[in-house]
C-alpha cells in the first residue's frame, strides 16, 4: 500500500509538468509561443493554427455550437423558473399554461395539406387523413405558440452573454486582382471562384447586395480557381482576363453568372453585348498571358489549401462555402467594429 502510495503522489505531482496546457484554448507560453527548441526556434501558436487551417475551425465551432445550446438550455430554464415563482405555480403547470387550450383549425388549410400529401395515406379513409392532419397542424400551432411565448420572456430579460464564437482562420493571400468596392475599404473580401460553379452563381449575387448595403465601406476582390471537374471553366476565366485587359471585367463576370451558355461562340457573344473589341479579345485569347494570370491565382489557391469554391478571405479570414448573407454581414460588422 505504501508503495501505491508514494507512486499514486509522484503522479500527482509529475503530471502538471507534462500535461502544462489544457486541451482545449490553448494559452501560449512565454512572448506568446508554444513550444520553443534549443533556445532558438520558437513555434507560435499562429503556426500550428495556420497548419490546422478550416479544420481547427469547424472543431471549434462544433464545441462552441454544443456550449450554445447547452447554455440556451440552462437560460430558457431559469427564465421558465423565475416566472413560475412570480406566478405563484409550478414550473410544469407555468410551460402547459403557454400552450392554448384548444385552436381552430380552417377546413381549407385541412384540405391543402390532403390535396398535397393524401396520395401516401390513400390506404386510410380520407375522414381518418384528415384528422391525423389536424392533429398535425394543430401540434405544430402549439408548439410554435410556446416557442414564442418562451422567446417573448428571453426579449423581457435583462441577458448577458459572454460566450464568443471561434475566430475565422487566419491567412495571409494577395489582393492582386480586378477589384470593385470602396479604394480604402474597411473591409475587404478576396473571393476564389469558378464562372461554371452554381454556388459561386450564388455567392456572386450575395456579393453584390453586400457592395450595395455597405457601399465604399467594403471592397471585392476576385480569384479564378476553375475546377478541373467544369469542363468550360477554364475558358471562362481566360476570357474574363482578356474582359479585364478592355476594363470590362466585372460587366463581363455579371453577364457570365447569368449565362447558361459558356461555349466558345457563347463568350464571344458575351464579350460583345459587354462592348469589348472582338479583335483584342481574341488576340487576347490566343496569346498564353491570359492562362498565366489564371494559373497564378490557381497557385495561390494551392498554396492556403482551397478545396472547392466560392471560398472566401475576408480581412485575412477564411471563410469557404456559399454561405448566408447573414453570416458575412456578422464577420463584416464585426471587423467594422475592430
């Protein structure tokens, strides 16, 4: 026993001399450094972020997610508890008082949904379908009517909440490129994009309401990365080039996301509704500059480890995937406020 002992205290006591770090929030050492070899090389914890890349990221984001929804748990309980003592009823009695009794129900909204989904049910009498529907809406009525209850409390609270979500990676890219937005932007946006990808269609929409609510405030900046997988791809940012060497590169890349035709004769025809020089543009074509400016940003996209497009590095951070207007007008705002 007393040998267990004095090995279960040499434990206790050697463990913190390893194990120095938690696992997760790492707080780096001395002149904000990981880890420090022969006194001369110093790894930051910039380093390994920058190695780890997305991946860290949507690690992080996964836990920071679990602790959202824990946390909005624990509040939407202690509300539901503060407000059933004021009332003077129990907690059970308070969350059955947010759901009405009884709801009405129309006849027509019945027979939409039967009109809609009664083919998967025709084995059961129509009367049988839709009862089971009423029971359905009149479910999904109530719960959104406790939902909202519950939200309403949330509003009447005073609520404090200190829980931040993960930084975008970081990564250092050129901002060579045709650029529109305001010359001293705040914020700027370096977007990598494919003229055959129907998320970069997308995404290149959400960027022009962006440049229309932020004005100046923001700037753009685009990145050809043409998937070998979009056999017209390739030609598309090549003409884009040539677009750009005429000034006409951004009326070009509009009139392309809105093309369903990316042939050869298909971006000649754009070029010209665009007003470019036919000549030009196809001595531009032939010549092997334009595929050196797209190979160049090909490079750059192997370089920060792009895996698909549209990918996004907004002031540094990265952002990949056709994402929701809301999410970048968050990361905007919250560099805006830096």
């Amino acid at each position: 026993m007393r040998l267990n002992s004095i090995y279960l205290f040499a434990i206790a006591f050697a463990t913190p001399l390893i194990f120095h770090q938690p696992l997760f929030g790492q707080t780096p050492g001395r002149d904000g450094n990981l880890a420090v070899i022969d006194n001369s090389r110093a790894i930051t914890q910039r380093e390994v972020d920058e190695m780890l890349g997305h991946r860290l990221y949507l690690l992080q984001k996964q836990i920071y997610e679990m602790r959202r929804n824990a946390l909005d748990a624990l509040i939407t309980k202690s509300i539901l508890e503060t407000e059933a003592r004021r009332r003077g009823m129990s907690v059970e009695a308070f969350k059955r008082s947010l759901f009405p009794a009884t709801l009405d129900i129309p006849s027509d909204r019945i027979d939409d949904a039967y009109r809609e989904y009664g083919d998967a049910l025709s084995a059961l009498d129509e009367s049988e379908v839709k009862e089971r529907i009423r029971l359905d809406i009149e479910t999904n009525l109530k719960m959104s009517h406790y939902i909202e209850s519950v939200e309403e409390l949330k509003k009447n609270t005073k609520l404090e909440i200190y829980l931040d979500e993960p930084e975008l990676p970081f990564l250092m890219v050129d901002q060579d490129g045709p650029r529109r937005g305001g010359k001293d932007a705040e914020v700027t946006i370096v977007v990598f994009s494919d003229f055959q990808c129907p998320f970069c269609r997308k995404a290149a929409a959400t960027m022009d309401e962006l440049l229309r609510t932020y004005g100046d405030r923001i700037a753009l900046v685009y990145k050809h990365s043409p998937s070998p997988g979009h056999p017209r791809a390739l030609a598309a940012a090549r003409a884009s080039v040539c677009a750009g060497e005429q000034g006409k590169f951004w009326d070009f890349h509009d009139r392309v996301f809105v093309s369903d035709d990316l042939s050869d004769s298909g971006l000649e025809s754009i070029a010209s509704s665009a007003g470019i020089d036919r000549e030009r543009f196809s001595r531009c074509l032939r010549s092997p500059h334009s595929a050196e400016v797209v190979e160049r940003d090909r490079q750059e996209a192997r370089r920060i480890g792009l895996r698909g497009t549209p990918y996004f590095v907004i002031n540094g951070r990265s952002l990949p995937g056709a994402v929701e207007i809301q999410t970048f007008r968050k990361i905007i705002d919250r560099e805006m406020e830096k």
